[in-house]
C-alpha cells in the first residue's frame, strides 16, 4: 500500500458550496434567509472565488479495529468512542485527511473584522465553514480515485464524542504543517476552517449515516434538524 | 404626520434593523424636543425587545438580531451624549471574553453586540483571555457581569479556573458569571460555579437582565 501524502490544492470553482448548508449553518432550519441576507452570502461567495486558495490531503494508512471503543491506525490507538468505532469495524485501513480553506480565506476575515461589519463576518464564518466541508468531499473524490474499495463516513476528533485531544495524534501521522495546517496546545487547528479526520476502507464496510443520525449529543453545533422550505 | 406616528416607526424601524432610518427618525424626534430619554426607554429598547421575542419564537434570526443591534447602536450613538446622566441608562456593565487557549470570537462578539443594543456598557476583550485579564478588566470597570466564552472541549476547563480566580480576589460576589460556547451545558455552568449558561446571543442578554434584576 502507498504511504505517501497526497496533497493538492482544490481549485475554488470546482467546490460545491451548498447554500443551504449556509443557510444552516447561519440557524435557518426550516425557512431560508430573507433576499437581503441570501445576496450578502452571494456577495461574499463571490468576493471569496478569487482569493480563497484551499487545500486537502490525505495519507492511507493500516490500521485495525481493536473494540467497540477504539482502532489503532499505524500503532497508534485512537479512542473514537462508542459512537465512531462500530462504523469503523469492517475497516481494512484507513485514510487520514486534513483540509483547510486556507490562510487566504483567514485573511479575508481579518479584513472584515477590521471593517468590524459584524452582519457580513457572521455571514463569511458560516461560508468558510461550508468551504471546509466541500474540501473534504473533493479530498474524498481523490481518496475513492485512488483506493478501490468502499469507504465509511469521515470522523473527526471533537465529534461524536472522540475528544478533540486526539487531533494530536492524528495529526502526527502527517509531516508538519501539511496543507499550512497546525496544532494549537489546546488541539485547535490554525487557520481555523480547517477539517481533520480518518475516513475507513474496507471491502465490507458500509456507509454508516451521517453523524447526527448516530449520536444523541444535544449540545453539538453541527446538529443537524429540520429541512429547508422549497425555493 | 404625528409625532406618535413617527416614534411607533422607529421601534419598526428598529425591529427591521435599518440603521440609516432609525437615525434619521431619532433626528427628526430631537427637533421637536423629544426627551432622549423617552425614545430609548419607550421606543427603541420596545424594537431591541421585539425582535429578541421574534427569535424565541423561531421567527427572526441572528442576522436579523444583528441588524437590529447595529440600528439600536446608532440610535444610542446620537442620543447618549443628550444624556444628563449617561449611567442612567447603562443596564450594566458587561467584561467579555473568549478564554485562554481559544482563538473563537464570531459566537462571543455576537453576544456583545446584543448586549451593546440592549443597552449594556460592553467591555470586549477579545480572544485568548487569561483570568489575570479577566479580573483587571472586572476591577478597572467595575464590572456587574462577566461573560466567557469557549468552542473547544480543552479549553472549556480554563472557565473554572476564571471562576477560581474571582472567588481568590475577593470578586466572586460582586459579579455575576455567565458561560457560553457549543461544547457547553448549563450542567457545566453549575459544575464550575458559573451562575447561568445560555445558548444564545439573545438568551443571554434576557438572562443578564434577570440576572441584575435578582
């Protein structure tokens, strides 16, 4: 098995950056935004385009599951909790993934926190967040290009109840500063829409659901609920 | 047109969040020599408490709340300094902050923002707080709230540590402690001695208020 990283950048156009997953992630649930606030989303997808330069790779890597808990990826053990772990049985070996929307997108921000228009960085936020997520999909695309076998959902440290400590680890399994991405003492990553994770490959695993639809923890962010009102 | 007419529009105008509106109202209300006093109390803080029972109700959202506090900021911007005494109308004074080792601010300066258009004075002390900070903020301002903020599950735990820190200098009692960010709980808030945990921009000024109130 290949153990190099895969890096590259992900050209901005070719990500789909789902407005409703926006929308969502700005706390609309049911309905959509009123059209003022749907064109500054607009506005700041396209004044993003030029200058957002986000990265992805990932690195297969053996592993094996180990118990309900836990799976070891090169040795090393990752307890990814009750939630993660029965999703990851069947894996033969996995993938370690980071993506970043990249330094260009946080210096969008700080420009914008300087104007101090707090309407149009909440709005940025949720985008960048969004940005995030497609760079993971489009790192997903690679990674079935490359390995011939189904895949499970990707896990991240911090979610489904896999504490966020374990990034340290994961991120140990890729060279330093892969994609311009690091750690922080406290395991927050630098820019900060950035998405790490493992991602199983086996013959016989299957694509367990989405996360939320596996883990009862109320006070996640990223719940997902409720469906979007028909344009 | 009537005086009552024009006022009941700039609550409206409030609850819209129009900014340019709202200014230009309360101008207009000045020259026939409204008291300021009046439009803050009876109209505008009426449009801040609209649209915050809007969002409870799933109706308006934090876009919306935004634009209504940008519009209620403006308003005060021109009328604050009418003000025979601006302590009048302060609410309370509000010591914000994201803690040590976080670098979030997007969640906590929302919160700031609806307290500055709640009429609350807002100290802002931006990311990666530490306790020392925290508590020279609390004494330079004399602070009636402290609000910490925390995205991440490690350093969630450095709230406790604030905590600690204000019960050591003899502040605990003086200032009400309120805790926010995604990882959090009120069972958390209760666990580190926290006095309340809202999940909300909008729950957290109504719980400030209450608070203050008590």
């Amino acid at each position: 098995m290949k153990q190099e990283v895969h890096t590259d950048r992900i050209p901005f156009d070719t990500l789909f950056i789902d407005r409703q997953e926006i929308y969502r992630a700005l706390g609309y649930r049911s309905v959509l935004p009123e059209r003022a606030f749907r064109c500054m989303v607009e506005e700041v997808c396209q004044e993003l385009a030029p200058l957002c330069k986000p990265q992805g790779a990932f690195r297969m890597c053996k592993g094996v599951w180990l118990d309900s808990e836990s799976v070891a990826i090169e040795e090393q053990v990752f307890h990814v909790g009750k939630i993660i772990a029965p999703c990851l049985e069947k894996a033969e070996c996995f993938a370690v993934f980071v993506v970043t929307a990249g330094a260009e997108y946080e210096g969008y921000m700080e420009e914008l926190n300087l104007k101090g228009d707090l309407l149009k960085v909440f709005m940025a936020d949720a985008v960048g967040s969004v940005i995030a997520e497609a760079c993971v999909n489009e790192v997903i695309r690679k990674m079935e290009a490359a390995v011939p076998m189904k895949h499970t959902y990707p896990y991240s440290p911090g979610y489904c109840g896999w504490n966020v400590k374990e990034q340290a680890l994961l991120f140990a399994l890729l060279p330093e500063k892969t994609c311009g991405v690091s750690l922080t003492d406290s395991c927050l990553m630098l820019p900060i829409k950035s998405v790490s994770g493992i991602i199983g490959f086996g013959k016989q695993v299957e694509g367990s659901p989405y996360g939320c639809a596996i883990c009862n923890s109320k006070n996640c962010y990223k719940r997902r609920s409720g469906s979007f009102d028909s344009v | 047109m009537t005086h009552t007419m024009d006022l009941n529009e700039l609550t409206e105008a409030i609850v819209a969040g129009k900014l340019e509106a709202s200014q230009e109202m309360v101008r207009e209300a000045l020259k026939v020599r409204t008291d300021p006093q009046v439009l803050i109390n009876e109209y505008l803080t009426k449009g801040m408490e609209e649209i915050g029972k809007r969002f409870e109700a799933g109706k308006a959202f934090v876009p919306n709340l935004l634009m209504s506090a940008r519009a209620m900021k403006g308003a005060l911007e021109i009328l604050k300094p009418l003000l025979v005494d601006e302590k009048q109308t302060t609410v309370g004074t509000v010591v914000i902050g994201t803690v040590k080792g976080d670098l979030h601010d997007i969640g906590k300066n929302l919160v700031a923002s609806m307290f500055e258009g709640r009429g609350f004075k807002v100290i802002n002390l931006g990311i990666d707080v530490s306790s020392d900070k925290f508590i020279a903020a609390i004494r330079e301002n004399q602070a009636d709230i402290l609000c910490l903020s925390a995205l991440l599950t490690t350093t969630m735990n450095y709230m406790k540590e604030v905590v600690v820190a204000l019960e050591e200098t003899g502040l605990r009692e003086r200032v009400k402690v309120m805790v926010g960010g995604a990882p959090l709980s009120d069972g958390f808030a209760r666990r580190i001695g926290a006095d309340a945990y809202t999940s909300n921009a909008n729950a957290a000024v109504e719980r400030a208020r209450r608070l203050l109130q008590k």
